[in-house]
C-alpha cells in the first residue's frame, strides 16, 4: 500500500512537472525575449493615452523600455525621413500625412486606430468665460485684448486643422471673413504642437486654445463645444468638411502639399527602416488589441475598434485580425 501511494505521488509529481513545462513553452516566448529600448514618435495629442498603453504593454514585456517622444505629426514623422532618426513606432494625428510623408521609401502600410474632434479650450480666468458658446465663439475671440493659441500648420495637424474650423465657421454661420479676421490678428498666437498652449493657458497668458477633445479631457479644462459641421468629427459632414482646404510644407524645400478637411483620424505604422521589428510590431499588436483599446479610452481618447488598414494585404500578418 505504501509502495503504491509513493508510486502515485511520484506520478502525479512527474505529471505535474510535464505540465508546468507544457505551460511554460505556451507562453509568449516574444515577451521573455524582448528587451532593450523602443522609441515610440507620436503625435502630441497621442502623450498622455500612449504613456497608459505603455504602461500596461510593460506588465507584458517588462524588459521593454519604452521611450515616448511627442511633437507635432509633421516634425514626428520628419525624425525618421529627414533627421534619420531610429524610431520604432510612428501615432500620427492624421493618417494622410503618413503616405505623404513616408510612402514609399519609410513605410508601405498604416492602421487608423483612433479619432478626435476640435474644441475651444479655456478656464475660468478667461476674458468672457461666462460668454462664450458654440454660437459667438469666433465674435469673442475678436474682442480687444483677447488672446487665442493654435498650433503650426506645416508640424501639427491641429494647427491646419484650426484653419479649416475658420473656413468651414465662415460657411456654417454665414458669416464673412471670420478666417481673414482670425488668421494673423493681434490675438493670434502660435506654437509648435497643440499642447504646447496648455501651459500658457493654464498660466492665463492665453485665453483660449484650439485642442482635440481628448487633450481637453485628459488635462481638465472647460472648453466650448464646436457644431459636427465645423469641429471635424463626423462621417456624415464629410462633403462639408472636404471644402476646407489648407497648404503645408512637403518632403521638399519649397515642395507643398494640399489638405482638405476631412473626419479626425489618427494612423500608427512602423517605419521599414527601423531594426527590430518584432518589438514594434508587439508594441502595436497590444495598441490594437482589447487592452490598448480600453486604456486609450479610459484616457479619453476615442478609439477606432475594429481599426482600419490602408491595404490589409500589406500588413504583418500579426495585425490582421485587428483591423476590418
């Protein structure tokens, strides 16, 4: 009897063993093997949400340091093309940009992941906080002594976007000149990327900013929200949007590339230049999955879910099935 309970327990013990070997080898062997440093290049807008997913790709892969650089979509993507820059993971504000920008030589493929809408930022030491809405906006920020912020047009999508909310207010109020009114005034006032204008908002050197609702959101300020036909956020006003159009510098010295307004959508892609394409790639194969989506959102930042590709057939294989 004794011989057969030590013959049993030394079975189970060797079963047990076959079994924890069994579940070791199913483990992800990329998350044990991957390691070292992964620059991640996005847009600015995309700091806040990225540095969560970050954050919860490393109870993942725990030996990847994730560096995060934000900076206008424009100068982001220009690190790679122009700076030569290694830079493993490209989140711009505007998928367009991406196939100007970097097609064909730096990349072949993009996924649209997420989307945005503009708003008018402000706090309570705002000149006529108590004021301003969605009807009188563009008459308050012609008012003596107010100052405004947008971001530049040729390095963030927010600055030429900015422009074609005053093109398009001009058509959806029926008011004249509200863009030539705007464009270059006293008030006006400009800086590199959109988040650049928090602080001075935040310090009342500025009174209003022109954001993305999620940078509103994430850094809790009062803003006003702008009609869907002018704040760039629905498919249904996309004819409307398409009549805005804005000029920023190409891939060129004196080179322009034109824009139309169109829906906010935000695209991620790995530059084809980059060495170690399996860690990007498992840095946007969780972006893309149900943990990336659900902290992106919890940072108020919309996400695209299922995500679109550019061209399915030219995606790696691992991204497939998070896109339709």
């Amino acid at each position: 009897m004794k011989v057969a309970w030590k013959s049993r327990f030394l079975m189970v013990a060797v079963i047990g063993w076959i079994l924890a070997g069994i579940a070791a080898v199913s483990q992800p062997v990329m998350a044990a093997e991957m390691e070292g440093k992964l620059p991640v290049f996005i847009a600015g807008s995309l700091t806040v949400p990225f540095k969560a997913v970050a954050k919860e790709y490393n109870k993942q892969y725990p030996k990847v340091d994730v560096l995060i650089e934000g900076a206008g979509s424009a100068t982001t993507i220009r690190k790679v093309t122009e700076l030569k820059r290694e830079g493993g993971v490209i989140g711009s504000a505007d998928y367009k940009i991406v196939p100007k920008l970097m097609f064909p030589d730096y990349a072949d493929w993009y996924v649209i992941f997420a989307s945005n809408q503009m708003v008018l930022c402000y706090t309570e030491k705002s000149k006529f906080a108590k004021e301003i809405n969605a009807g009188n906006w563009f008459e308050i920020l012609q008012k003596a002594g107010v100052t405004y912020g947008r971001s530049d047009p040729d390095q963030d999508p927010c600055g030429y976007r900015t422009l074609m909310v005053w093109q398009l207010a001009e058509k959806h109020y029926g008011v004249a000149g509200i863009y030539g009114k705007l464009f270059g005034a006293k008030g006006d006032t400009m800086r590199a990327k959109s988040v650049d204008l928090i602080a001075l908002l935040q310090s009342g050197d500025l009174d209003y900013a022109f954001e993305y609702s999620s940078v509103a959101r994430q850094h809790g300020l009062k803003f006003v929200q702008l009609p869907e036909q002018i704040n760039l956020s629905s498919a249904k006003h996309e004819a409307f949007y398409a009549q805005a159009k804005v000029s920023i510098k190409g891939k060129k010295p004196g080179e322009k590339i034109d824009l139309t307004g169109e829906p906010i959508l935000y695209a991620v892609t790995i530059p084809k230049n980059y060495p170690d394409q399996k860690k990007a790639l498992s840095f946007v194969e969780f972006l893309l999955g149900k943990k990336g989506v659900a902290t992106l959102e919890a940072t108020g930042q919309d996400a695209v879910s299922p995500a679109l590709a550019s061209d399915k057939s030219k995606l790696p294989a691992t991204l497939r099935k998070y896109v339709q």
